[in-house]
C-alpha cells in the first residue's frame, strides 16, 4: 500500500525538478548597475501567455532574457550586458528583453527612451512597434511615444528601417543625426542636431572638447519670449515744463 505513495512522491518530485528546470532556462543577459528604489521595478519571463506581477528593484539583480524592465518617470536604471559589456539606460518607459537572431540581446522600447552605450563587442539592437534598428558600434537613443519613435545617433551609425511593410527604405543614421517614425508614415529624412556656438568658443580649451551647445530635439524649446517694450509717456499736461 505504501509503492503508490512514494511512486507519487518520486514523480511529484520529477515534476518540481522539471518546473525549477524549465523555470531557470533562460538566459541571464546582464546585471542592474544603478537604480531608484521605489522607482525601478521588473517584470519577469513576460510573454505572450504569461502575465507577470511588477516587482520593486532594491538590489544589483541579473536580468534575463524575456525579463522587462520600467522606471518612473523622473528616473533611470541602467544595467550592464554580460556579453559584450554594453550599457543600457532606461529613462522614464519600460524596455523588454528579448531573444534577437545568432542568439543576440534584443530589447524592444514600450515607452519612453532606452540609451544604449555599445562596447563593439557585441551590438545591443533596440526596435520599437514602429521601427527596427541595425547599430554599428554606437552610443545611441530610442525613444518610443503611442504614436510615434524617434532615434538619436551620438557616435558611429544605426541603420533604421519601419516595421510597416509599405515602407521598405533603410535610413543610415551617422553621429549627431536623428530620425522619426510615425504610424502610417515613411520614416523621416535625417536631421541635425540643432547646435550652437558655448561660452569659450576659440579658447585653449576647445582643443579638447568642441566646446558647443547641443540643443536636445527630444525636449521642447522654449517658448518665444516677446520682448519688453515700453511705451513712452504722453505729452506733458498744459501748464507743465
């Protein structure tokens, strides 16, 4: 009587050691460097049938592939990828980390703007719902809105295609370029960082650094100020000097 108990124990045992298997088969990509408490969180093995519960980031955890990454607004984390020593920054969205072709990291941007520092070693390749990106050797920004995704080349080159099968072109993004995607659109012509001359232009200093201004396209500029003019006063009272 005692044979079908411990047969299911053994087999119950088998099973828990299948789902402790299955459960840590994925790949560990990278660990978080810096982050926010209360403000860093992590969803994991997100996928298409599985819904993961958020969990609050208060330590230097692994990341696995699958994993998803989100920060409040006002904040980042940033994480370094085994493989190839990237870093990532996720400021204020949320990044999913997915298996990419040959076994590369792919992260795609659900929202607001993911930094990728590559080391070239080995590229980090951002997509979002509206554009794929091809990097070569980069320090690069994919910023994500609903409606729109826009992509920022700081050194070396990304090549940007959209994800709508109408539109076939491949943009090649050098440094200090910037590109959007819009639903339904083709993907923008190439523009320039808008950039002006800084305080110390033409000094000594400037050997080393290109002493500019670099006005940041993702954040609004200000509003036009009209200036103050004032009106002159009326002609003196009659009587009066």
């Amino acid at each position: 009587m005692r044979i079908i108990p411990a047969a299911f124990s053994i087999c119950q045992g088998l099973f828990l050691l299948l789902t402790v298997s299955v459960a840590h088969s994925r790949d560990v990509v990278g660990q978080v460097s810096e982050f926010e408490e209360e403000r860093s969180f992590i969803y994991r093995d997100v996928t298409a049938t599985n819904v993961s519960k958020q969990e609050p980031i208060d330590d230097y955890i692994d990341i696995y592939q699958s994993d998803a990454l989100e920060v409040s607004d006002g904040s980042e984390l940033k994480f370094n990828l085994y493989t190839g020593g990237s870093e990532i920054t996720v400021g204020a969205g949320r990044l999913h980390l997915l298996d990419g072709d040959d076994g590369a990291v792919l992260g795609k941007v659900e929202g607001g703007l993911t930094r990728v520092v590559d080391s070239g070693e080995h590229k980090f390749t951002l997509v979002t719902d509206l554009i794929v990106t091809d990097p070569y050797g980069t320090t690069y920004e994919v910023y994500a809105l609903p409606e729109e995704s826009r992509v920022y080349v700081y050194d070396g080159e990304v090549a940007v295609t959209s994800t709508d099968a109408r539109f076939t072109e491949t943009i090649y993004v050098g440094a200090g370029e910037w590109v959007r995607a819009r639903k339904g659109q083709t993907i923008s012509p190439k523009k320039r960082f808008i950039v002006a001359a800084g305080p110390g232009s033409g000094s000594s200093a400037c050997i080393y650094s290109n002493c500019k201004i670099t006005d940041d396209p993702r954040i609004p500029l200000e509003p036009l100020v009209t200036p103050l003019i004032l009106i002159p006063p009326g002609p003196n009272p009659p009587g009066r000097q």
